[in-house]
C-alpha cells in the first residue's frame, strides 16, 4: 500500500471517528443527559384530546432545562404524530427518552371524589375541576333523555344514580364513559341484601335515595341518622306528612331557581310553596333527592332505629342532635325552647 494510500486511509477512519464521537455526544447529550427543570419529585402533564405537538410543548417547555434537545428527540421518536391524551407524571431527573416514553404510553389515573352535591348542575361543575369534559358535557350526559329513560331514572331523581365515594378513573374519560361507570357503580351498591332492606322498610331504590338525602340534610351527626330515619319511617308508616323542612328549602330555591340563596330558618309562608318537593303540602317521599346523600345516610334508611317517635327538634343544649318526642304535645315544649334560642340569638333567614 502506498503511503498516499495510507494516509487517505487513516485520515478516513480519523473523520469516521470524529463523525462517531459527535453522534455519541449529540445521542448523550440529547436524549440520555436529564432534562428536567422542576424541583419537586414530579410534575404532572395533562394531555387535552385532540393536542397538537405545540399544545404539549406549551405543557413541556416550563418543565425541561432544554426544549430543543427535547424536540429533536421528540421528532426522531415520531412523536408528534402519534399525541394520546391523558394525565402523566413525569419525574425529576428523566431524561427525554424517559419523557417522551412516558407521555406517550403511561396515562396515569386519577382520583375523583364527590359528595353533597345539591344538583346535577352542581356535580357537573365539581367534576369538571377533575377531569377533562367542561361542566356542559357532563350535565347533557347525566340529563339525556333516552339513557335516564333506558336506566329508569328521570331528572328529578338521576342524582341518586351517583353514589358518593373515590373512584379511580383516567382524566381524559369523556363525560359518556363516566355516566356509565356510575350507573354500574350505582348497580353494584345495590346489593342482594339492600334491595332486601330496602323492601323491608317499604321503599323502592329511589325511594330510599331520596329519603336518605332528608336524613342527611337534617343531620350530619352520623350515629344520629338512624334514628332520625325512622322518625320518617314512622310518619310514613301512620300516613302522616313529612314535613322536612330542607324539602321545603329546596322546593323554594327550586321554585324560585335560585339555588345560591341561603336560608338559615323556614318561615310560615314558605311552607305553603306549591313544589312536589315540599313535604308540608305533599304526601309521601318526595320524586327525587333535594341532595346526594352519603352511604352512611342510605345505610340509616336501610337500616333505621326501631322506635316510636314522631318528632324531633335541634337541641340547643346539645348543637348538632335533636331531640325527640314521641307526643305532639312533649315536641311542641321541646320546639317552643328550640324557638326562644333563635329568637334570642337574633336568626332570621
């Protein structure tokens, strides 16, 4: 070989090793050095359906100390083709391959939690805060007609579809996949054993969802509700009235469609309010929840204290209990002790 030859040779494989050398620090560099910006343990990335590659690095570029290198590797992965919505942890010290990988194939769930809710409206607008689908998508899923008509529920009563608790669910779930869960959440509370209960104390499923949301609102001492439910049962049982004065609350915010108006004491006159939900002037349950009630306020229902009490009142000498009569009499010296306190103590509305 000659000595040209040689060196032509030589200074080949210099320039491939350099070339190498380069590649392997701009691989390094690139997409195995960390890049990430935060301090914490993690940050969290929420991923809108629909996103386009701008979108994510809207979500991105505050999160990493070098945006282009994580573009660069972003495109050589074929990322921004192939964008899936969802809620991802990315965690400090990552790198962009550990970043992209992530945000492309680890949807991580979330916990949504609910509990007295007043309305539909108000539910969608508390899930709303959770997950991706706005309030007005939620409430069209939870009132459509045909899925209320197939389930056997109508508007009055769909709230007491929604059991409170924690679920587990993915942040991009759309408002439809949500409605169902519930409904098979709903489903599986009903058990063998509290349809039993349930025909027991004389109620159907609604019946007791909405007997329940009483028993909450007029309490919210939960060893109290047993026997505060069977305060109801009793009337219901001799053909008396209700009358619960958070029906007749409700019955005037709804009436007068108000529902941000807060009423601190019932009035005489408002217990002449013309609604199905006022307990006063109608017989019976009444057609849906006037609230979400809590499982421990259906379980009370389910499962009520046996006595023979007709009557109760707030205690003022025990805030948060009531006290109970089984007389008219006995409850109107118990109640005309409950209205010299508010008197005193200046309660108007």
């Amino acid at each position: 070989m000659s000595s040209n030859l040689k060196k032509v040779v030589v200074a080949t494989l210099l320039v491939g090793l350099v070339l190498m050398g380069g590649f392997a620090y701009y691989v390094y560099t690139n997409i195995f050095v960390k890049n990430t910006a935060f301090n914490n343990g993690e940050a969290h990335v929420y991923i809108a359906t629909g996103a386009n590659f701008n979108d994510v690095l809207e979500q991105i570029e505050p999160l990493v100390d070098n945006i282009d290198s994580f573009i660069a590797v972003a495109k050589r992965k074929g990322y921004p083709a192939n964008i899936k919505a969802g809620h991802y942890i990315i965690k400090q010290g990552m790198n962009n391959n550990d970043i992209i990988n992530t945000i492309r194939s680890t949807n991580i769930p979330i916990l949504v939690k609910f509990n007295n809710q007043e309305r539909l409206e108000n539910l969608a607008g508390h899930l709303a805060n959770q997950m991706e689908p706005d309030s007005i998508t939620f409430l069209n899923a939870f009132k459509d007609s045909e899925f209320l008509q197939n389930a056997g529920f109508t508007e009055e009563n769909a709230l007491g579809m929604f059991i409170p608790n924690t679920y587990e669910v993915y942040w991009n779930t759309s408002a439809l996949q949500f409605r169902d869960r519930m409904l098979k959440e709903y489903n599986a509370f009903w058990t063998h054993e509290r349809n039993t209960k349930a025909q027991s104390v004389g109620l159907s499923r609604d019946q007791v969802m909405a007997l329940a949301a009483i028993v909450q609102k007029e309490t919210a001492k939960v060893d109290e509700r047993p026997r505060v439910a069977g305060v109801y049962l009793n009337r219901l049982k001799a053909g008396m009235l209700l009358q619960a004065d958070p029906t007749v609350i409700y019955a005037k915010k709804k009436v007068e469609k108000d529902f941000d108006q807060t009423i601190k004491r019932v009035l005489y006159a408002d217990l002449e309010i013309d609604s199905p939900f006022n307990t006063y002037k109608y017989t019976g349950v009444p057609p849906g929840p006037i609230a979400m009630p809590d499982i421990s306020a259906i379980d009370a229902v389910l499962n009520p204290e046996s006595h023979h009490y007709f009557y109760f009142v707030a205690d003022v000498t025990n805030f948060g209990y009531h006290k109970f009569a089984k007389t008219l009499a006995q409850h109107n010296a118990n109640k005309a002790e409950y209205v010299r306190w508010i008197s005193q103590n200046g309660v108007q509305r």
